[in-house]
C-alpha cells in the first residue's frame, strides 16, 4: 500500500510544479536603446566662384564690346573718337600705362564721350614669362597713370598679348580687383592686312555678346572703322562698355535633352519579280 500512495504522492506534487512555473512572469525583453551618435547633416554644395576671365558674354540681345588695344595715340585715337561720336557708340581703351602718362587729356575726353578706361600694362611685357613683383609694378604703375588722368581707378585687365596663368589671374583678381578681359573677335589687325579684311573679318566672327579686338596705334585700323561700325550697326548691333556688356550677362540656357528616338522600322523586303525567258528572235 505505500508504494503506490508514494506514486499518488509524486505525480501530485509534480502537477503543482507546473501550475507554479506557468503562472511565473517572464523576464521583458529590454527596448533596444537609441544610438547615441550624432547625426552628420548632409553637406551642402559649395558655391560656384564667380568667373574672372571673360572672352564673351551671353546676352539677351544685340550687344557686344568694341575694345581697342595699345593706345592712346596722339592724332589716331581722337580720329576714332571722333569716329564713334559721330554714331553714338561706346568702346573700351585697354591702355598701355607709358601712353597714358603721356596722353591724360585724350582718356580725359574718352571718359567723358561715355567710354571706358582700362589697364594693358605700362609697357606691354609678357605678363606670362614674369615675376610676381615685375607684373605687380606693370599694372600698378598703369592704374596711377589712369587714376590721376580721369580720377577713377581702373577694374579691368587685358594681360598683352592675352598671354597671363592662372595662378596670376587669380592674385590679380584678388589684389587689384581686376575682371581679366580677352576676346573672341580678333581680326589680326597688327598684321595690317588692310582695311576691308579688317572690316570683313570683324563683321564674319561679330555675335551678340561679343568682345571685338583691335588696335588704335594703326592707320589701317582706324581706316577701317567708319565701314566696320556702319555695317555692324546695320545688323542690328549696339556696342557699349565692357563692363556694361559683363553687367547684361544672362546663364547659358541649358541643351535640350534628345529626345529617345522612336525604333527605326525595318525595310519591308518587296517580291522578287520573276523572269520570263526571253523571246527568241524570229528566224529569217
């Protein structure tokens, strides 16, 4: 008999076990905690510099910059003032400084017909093959010749010869403030190839925002402007100042996207036609 009470005995206190366990609660599982590291913001795009060097300038309209090089001269530089009085145009001097401190009174005119003054060196040097400090007295003593001419400093630069680095160009720019100034019209005018290829090769290469090059140390040059701006005015351009010009510019318009082209239809290939034996000629 106790044998089997043992049994009855064993199997009820397992039973109890069990109810006990099951009505226990079970640990929580922990939150999983937020990360503490600190969230980078994205980095923003880095501003386009301003351009420097300009050799043309989009535009909304028939604009461009009459600029003559190397002067001023004493009798052909008032012969093209004269000449642009006459048609209301404006132009912009890149004046070599040892020519300015020579002609004060003809900048003094230029300035005040509305036109615009600007520094070409003192004496014309490849700004490209010198030294910091060589380049820095080229330009500063042409701004002082300019400034005690007209009262008013100059802001842009035509290196000679177009002919400047860009390690240059940027101390320049920072600096003097100087825009640098190059073309896209040049009609080889030095060589003096004549007035009517002067006249000729200005009118092919002219386009709205157009930075036109010559020179008014040369007789032919000047020869050649009463056609070159009747014919430009003719198409419908009006010139002003550089900086005027630089002050019109507008973005460059983006390109047109192509549009994907549509499948090219496969030739339908046409029948062969079929060849009757010849007929044979009749026998005589």
């Amino acid at each position: 008999m106790l044998f089997p009470r043992f049994i009855v005995f064993c199997a009820a206190g397992f039973l109890v076990g069990q109810a006990a366990y099951a009505q226990d609660p079970k640990p929580a599982v922990p939150a999983e905690k937020p990360s503490l590291a600190p969230v980078k913001p994205k980095a923003s795009p880095t501003p386009a510099e301003p351009p420097i060097t300009f050799n043309s300038v989009h535009v909304d309209g028939p604009f461009i910059a009459l600029t003559f090089d190397d002067g001023p001269n004493a009798t052909l530089t008032p012969k093209l003032l004269d000449l642009l009085a006459a048609r209301h145009l404006k132009a912009t001097f890149f004046v070599v400084g040892q020519n300015a401190a020579d002609h004060p009174e003809i900048l003094k005119r230029a300035v005040r017909e509305g036109h615009e003054i600007a520094n070409h060196s003192w004496s014309h040097p490849n700004l490209a093959k010198m030294s910091d400090e060589a380049v820095r007295r080229e330009l500063q003593k042409t701004d002082d010749a300019i400034t005690a001419a007209i009262g008013k400093r100059p802001t842009l630069l035509r290196p000679p010869y177009g002919s400047i680095t860009a390690r240059q160009k940027k101390w320049i720019h920072d600096e003097f403030g100087y825009r640098i100034i190059i073309w896209d019209v040049d009609p080889l005018d030095w060589k003096r190839p004549g007035p009517s290829v002067v006249t000729a090769r200005i009118l092919k290469e002219t386009k709205a925002g157009s930075i036109v090059l010559s020179h008014d140390i040369h007789p032919p040059t000047i020869e050649a402007m009463p056609a070159t701006f009747d014919q430009l005015m003719k198409k419908g351009f009006k010139s002003v100042t550089v900086t005027e010009l630089l002050a019109m510019a507008t973005p460059v318009p983006p390109r047109p996207t192509p549009s994907p082209s549509a499948p090219r239809a496969l030739p339908v290939a046409s029948p062969t036609p079929s060849t009757s034996p010849p007929i044979p000629a009749p026998t005589p």
